[in-house]
C-alpha cells in the first residue's frame, strides 16, 4: 500500500488501485482497503511505503479503500477479519434543512464512528490534555474527512420528483464542518448544501456506501429530522436489512469485481419526503 502525507496535520491518506495510488496486498495476496478518514503515525511497514512510486505509476481508476491493512496491523486483527466487510460502522442522523420559501437547502450531517475507528483515526494527534480532544485540535481531521469524501458523494444520494420521473440532486462542499470526541467515539459533522435549492414535492435520500465497506445505520431515537419544513411536509424512513453476516462471507476481490460494486446499495438507508 502506499501512503499519502497531508502536509502540516499530521493526517495520512490512504488509497487504493482504484484511486489511482494504492495496490495493498495482504498475506494471501487480496487487495485491501484502508480509509480515507483517517489519521496516524507513519505506516509501521516500511517496505509497504517504500513502494509508493512504482505501484502509483502503475495503479489507476481504482476508487478509495476504505479500511484494512493499517487497521488490521494496529489492532492485531487476522487476515480473513481484514478482508470481510463492513470495516466501519456509523450512526447516522441527518436534518432536511428548509428555506422560508419550503425549498429544501441542504442536508445536515452527524455521523459517529465506532470506537475502534475513532481510536485508530486520533492517532498522532497532539492535544494539551490527555484523552481530550477539542474541535480545534480535530480540525485539521474533519477537513481531511470531508475532502475525501467527497470521493464518494458524501455516501449520500439525492433525487427528486415522482417515481419515474426523478432527477437526480447534486451537493456543493460540505459547510460547517467539525469533530467531536465524545464516549470514546468520533461523530463528524457536516452540512451537504444542494448546487440550487430543491423546491418538490418529493424528495428521495439515500445514505450508503456502495462497496459496503462502511455500514451505515440511522440513529434510533433520532434518525431524521425536517427542520423549517412546510407543515404539510410528510417524512418516511426505510432502514434497511443488517447484510454484514452475507458480507463477511465474501472476500476482497469479490468486492472489487464489477457486480459487486453496488453491493450497498441493498443497504441502503430511505428517506423520503412527501409536500402535497
């Protein structure tokens, strides 16, 4: 694998053949993936970096890995376990931001990492108090976070109009972006503005990752909220089934092949929204 030193945060991005620069291989010659929302001490293989030049030159059109090598290597997790998926989890909520005028501005973000990403992604991290993370010392992270992202459309899928006839939405860069450190975990916050204000009366949104290396799951007590929604607005929620069990049967290369690039979308979390 190779690595990629953001200069000045102390933040590594990692990527695969797909993205043009990553060709990891673990022990029984799989491609692993390793994620662009991290940050961390220098990649503890040497050999594995020494060889960012020649597989860059030779890698190309292969999107981001998510997690793996790196992840496997620091917490000491086994081979088969580095290749099944989903390698993070997140809690999502999300807020349909609404204009006086009832058109929808944007979607509203806060996504919590597993403890175990959360701990791998603080690495190399100075802060003044130990085990304390402020949102200033997290910026340098957050902005790493929302520009690789951006990679993925920001997992989150927009279209509007009746079924049929739906056109599809396209997002700005996040704004007001931060992290927080809270319970051990890391939620990441950001606001996805539509390029033009959507005014319809059907919105459809979807949040997952189509290689399904990330497994999102709404929050429970509050997954979705409508805020400034014309009051004659109707929100319905499609959480989807937990395919990690099928998942986890399937190795990395399965992943990469072609019918599988749209894995997650069988996962994906619905959000609808109906203003008559």
């Amino acid at each position: 694998m190779t690595m990629r030193h953001r200069s000045g945060t102390g933040a590594f991005l990692f990527t695969s053949p797909r993205g043009g620069e990553l060709d990891a291989r673990s022990a029984t010659g799989e491609g692993v993936r390793i994620s662009p929302l991290t940050s961390g001490a220098p990649h503890p293989n040497p050999v594995l970096h020494r060889e960012r030049g020649r597989i860059g030159r030779r890698a190309s059109h292969v999107r981001h890995l998510i997690i793996g090598l790196c992840v496997a290597i620091a917490f000491g997790l086994t081979t088969a376990a580095a290749q099944a998926h989903p390698h993070v989890w997140i809690v999502a909520k999300s807020e349909l931001v609404y204009a006086p005028d009832g058109s929808i501005t944007g979607v509203r973000h806060a996504w919590t990492f597993d403890d175990m990403f959360s701990t791998y992604a603080l690495q190399g991290i100075e802060t003044k108090t130990k085990g304390v993370y402020t949102r200033d010392e997290l910026k340098p992270l957050a902005q790493t976070n929302v520009e690789s992202l951006k990679d993925y459309a920001f997992f989150t899928f927009a279209k509007t109009g009746a079924a049929g006839s739906q056109k599809k939405e396209k997002f700005d860069d996040p704004v007001d972006y931060y992290l927080e450190y809270k319970d051990a975990a890391l939620t990441l916050h950001f606001t996805l503005p539509f390029k033009t204000p959507v005014k319809s009366p059907a919105l459809a949104l979807e949040v997952f990752d189509p290689s399904y290396f990330i497994d999102f799951k709404l929050d429970e007590k509050d997954p979705v909220v409508l805020v400034g929604a014309p009051a004659n607005c109707k929100l319905a929620l499609q959480r989807p089934t937990d395919g990690s069990a099928q998942a986890q049967t399937m190795n990395e290369q399965t992943f990469l092949n072609g019918d599988n690039s749209n894995y997650g979308a069988m996962f994906a979390n619905k959000i609808t929204v109906d203003c008559p």
